[in-house]
C-alpha cells in the first residue's frame, strides 16, 4: 500500500511539472521555430540576415501555418520529461541538500537549480536534437520523428542524439539555477501579489522565454494543487 502510494506521489509531481511545461511549449513553439530559422539562417555563408517578422512571414508563404509548428511532437514530449524532471528534481535536491548541510539557503537553491537543470538536459538531449532537426526540414516527408531517429543513427550513430549536450547542460543549469532559486527565494520572502508579481512587464523583455516560463510556473502550482501536492 505505502508502495502504491509512493508511486503515486512520485507519478502526481513528476507529471504535474511535464504537463505544466508542455502546455507552455505548445503555446510558444511558433516562437522556438523562429528561433531555430534565424540562428541557421546563412551558415556558412555571407549576406543580409532576416529578422523575426520576416522569417514569419517567409515560413506562412512557403510551408503554411503548419511550419510554424514543425518539430512539435519531440518538443513536446521533451518538455514532459524534460520539464519533469528539471522541476520535479528541484525538490529532491534540495532536501537532500537541507540533510547534507542543514541549510536551504539561496546557495543551496541555486546548487539545487543547476543540479536539476544539467542532469535533465543529459538525459533528454535527444528530443531536443530531434525537435531542432525537424524545424530546420521544411519537408519532412513520411515518418515524421521515427524517420528522422532512423536518419541520425544510420547516417552519423547513436552519439549524434546527443550532440550538444555539453552546451545544452550548460544552458540548462544556469538557467534553472536562476529560475527556481529566484522563484522560490522571492516568493518565501514576498507573498504580497503572488507568482504572477514576479513576471510583471516579462512580456516587454522576453520574446519567448518570458512567457512560457510564467506559464509554466502557474500551470505547475494549480496541476500540483489538484494532485494534492504542497508548492514548489
């Protein structure tokens, strides 16, 4: 029973964290596209870059609106587990950190933060290979990702799943580290306006990540809270 009850707990905040951030990519993933365009646009090669509006509007007159969303089944189920574990391990790591050294200080935070953000990345780094390769296909053809996981191993092995793995672990612990310890040193100390106060004028700054990061955080408390789990 106690078991049972284990598993369920561990499914409820694990999954609670990947919905959360899933719903978040889904809603900006247009955005990540773009991105994606603009940071291969001209490798290789000299001449005027795009900006964001045109590549918009170059993607809608060549491949549809549905290019806008190339690449969303393996960014989705990246953000899943992705998200699920860089949200889900926070907790975790930072108890366990609290039972090493009797502290949960902003210190321990930010350590807990990078430890999430880093092992997540190490794990999941083929989804976001994926994702990244079937943004850059403006014809994707038949197989969709199961073809394009075939392509990489035939074509350059298994190691290729997780190029960029290093910079993404990177990428990754910094920002989770400043994400949850920001968020939950700030709001142990505020509890005025709640979460939504910490991401005023987000919009203004971020084109993306400002967004989706505060989706994700109020997607995560109320999934947490029907699952009948305490706050991050």
């Amino acid at each position: 029973m106690e078991g049972h009850s284990l598993i369920s707990l561990c499914v409820n905040h694990f999954g609670s964290n990947g919905a959360a951030v899933a719903i978040a990519t889904a809603c900006t993933h247009p955005l990540d596209v773009l991105k994606v365009r603009l940071q291969m646009e001209l490798v290789g090669q000299s001449g005027p870059l795009s900006g964001m509006g045109q590549t918009f509007l170059k993607i809608l007159k060549n491949e549809g609106p549905k290019g806008l969303y190339l690449g969303l089944t393996p960014a989705l189920t990246r953000s899943v587990l992705y998200g699920g574990l860089r949200l889900g391990l926070y907790e975790p790591a930072k108890y366990a950190s609290s039972l090493a050294f009797g502290s949960t200080n902003i210190f321990v935070k930010i350590a807990s933060g990078a430890f999430s953000g880093a092992l997540a990345t190490a794990l999941t780094n083929p989804t976001e290979v994926l994702k990244v390769r079937l943004q850059m296909n403006a014809n994707p053809g038949n197989g969709g990702v199961i073809a394009e996981i075939r392509k990489i191993i035939s074509e350059e092995g298994t190691r290729a799943l997780w190029k960029g793995v290093g910079p993404g672990m990177a990428r990754a612990s910094a920002l989770t580290a400043s994400q949850l310890a920001t968020y939950d040193e700030t709001k142990q100390i505020l509890r005025t306006e709640g979460p939504r106060g910490l991401y005023k004028g987000g919009l203004t700054v971020f084109a993306r990540l400002g967004p989706q990061t505060t989706i994700t955080f109020i997607l995560c408390e109320k999934l947490r809270k029907l699952a009948g789990l305490n706050a991050i």
